[in-house]
C-alpha cells in the first residue's frame, strides 16, 4: 500500500479474538487525508473493533492496515482516541485532564500551557481551566475529552459515538463545532455512530456495516455543501439522505425471529 493513495488504509482485514467467530472479514477500505468517515450499523457489527485496530490497541489477524503508510503501532504519535465516556480524572481539573498525554510524552511544561489553552479555546471552554469533572455538564465534559484528544494535534482523530449520551440539543451543536474544528485543523476522522442524522451531517462519506462477521455492506457519498449548519438539517437533500442510509442500514441488520 502505497501512503500516497491513502491517510488510511485496510485491505482484506480481518479480526477474531481466541477461538471465538470472526469479529471482521475481508474489511477494505481507504480514507484519503482530511476526509470525515463514518461507520454505522447494527450492534455487534465490530465499529468499535475497527476503530482499536487502526489505533493499535488490538492486532488484525489477517489481512493488511496501514496509518500513514506506516503500521498503527508505528504511527501512534499521528492518532488521538475519543471515546463514548469522557474518562476524566476526577481528582484533575479541566487544565490537568487536558494536559495528561503531554505529560505522557514528556512535554515542558510551557508546551503543555501553550497545546491546552489553544484546544480550550477551540472547545469553547476557555476560562474553565480550574473546574473539576464534578461542577462540568455532560456537554462540558465531553468538550474536555475533545481538547484533551487535540492538544496532540493528530493527524487523524477516531470517535467511538462521543455524542451518544448527550441531549439532542447539546448533540447537535457539539457536531457543528466538530465540524468547524475539523476544517481549521484538517485531521481525517473516523466517527462511530447508530445515528443515521449523525452520520449524514457529519460525514463526507458513510460506510454502512452489516455484522456476523463486519463488512461493508454499502458505502454512501455525502455531498452536502460546507459549512453544514443549522439550516443543513432543514434542507431536502439532508433528509433525503437520512432516508436512503437508513434504508441501507435496515437490509444490512440481521433477521430476527418473529
């Protein structure tokens, strides 16, 4: 695989663990550089599985992956994980959390200051350095997580459904500054969601996944015009696509017994 054609790249992956059935089977595809990828379908269908392969947390077990042109392991320092819980300290404020990679990899302390104030600028939560997890709403929280995955400028950034357990309201604004985020800073990201209104605002292009083992069962182009605001979720075309991947995402679920 050549780095040139692709910031990501999975061909013929697959993925079990022990002696227990395929999690993934001949799973391809290739994200090209500052492209917004989501992946959707039913539970069990190895989303989140994908998503630890390309950070490196598990191995594949057959086929090939590669971050960068390189392997995940390798290419470690280019990713930032996000996940569906923020996973703060509680004993750190908003400052500490934030800082905690950094100080991982060893950063000065005047580096720290300077990657933590800009990602809480960028998340909107400048002048809130000194609270803890505990005085933060689930939305604050969340935009924590978010720095903390920033302040070490990734080259591509994996989220498994960081906006599942917010409010629709706090849901949608935080996808609008994802968004925005992502076209100051050009990461290429990798979005889990079983929102198909998620899915379509956010993505340029949705991989809709059927399970038992996960494989791709359709791949659906997103051409609606950026920036993508308020207005996008009134518009036809917005809706329309909501339509037809669900549509997708139905006759890709498994068939239940009546």
């Amino acid at each position: 695989m050549s780095p040139a054609s692709g910031i990501v790249e999975l061909g013929g992956v697959a993925k079990k663990f022990g002696d227990g059935p395929p999690v993934l089977a001949d799973f391809s595809l290739t994200a090209r550089p500052g492209e917004f990828l989501s992946l959707i379908g039913p539970s069990g269908c190895g989303k989140s599985t994908l998503l630890r392969l390309i950070a490196g947390l598990t191995d594949v077990s057959a086929g090939e992956l590669r971050v960068d042109g390189r392997t995940p392991e390798q290419a470690a320092a280019e990713l930032a994980f996000v996940f569906q819980e923020p996973t703060l300290l509680p004993w750190l404020d908003v400052a500490g959390n934030v800082e905690v990679p950094l100080r991982l990899r060893g950063a000065t302390r005047a580096t720290r200051a300077a990657a933590r104030d800009g990602a809480l600028r960028l998340v909107g939560l400048a002048g809130r350095e000194a609270a803890y997890p505990r005085q933060l709403s689930g939305g604050q929280k969340m935009r924590v997580s978010l720095a903390r995955a920033l302040v070490l400028a990734p080259k591509i950034l994996l989220l498994d459904e960081p906006f599942g357990a917010l409010d629709e309201m706090t849901r949608e604004r935080l996808q609008e500054e994802l968004l925005a985020i992502r076209a100051q800073q050009g990461w290429t990201a990798f979005f889990v969601t079983h929102s198909v209104a998620e899915a379509v605002f956010l993505s340029d292009r949705i991989f809709v996944m059927s399970p038992q083992p996960g494989r791709i069962s359709a791949e659906i182009a997103v051409p609606l015009p950026q920036p993508r605001t308020a207005e996008t979720r009134l518009s036809r075309a917005y809706q329309d696509l909501i339509v037809a991947v669900t549509r997708r995402l139905r006759s890709a679920e498994p068939a239940t017994a009546a």
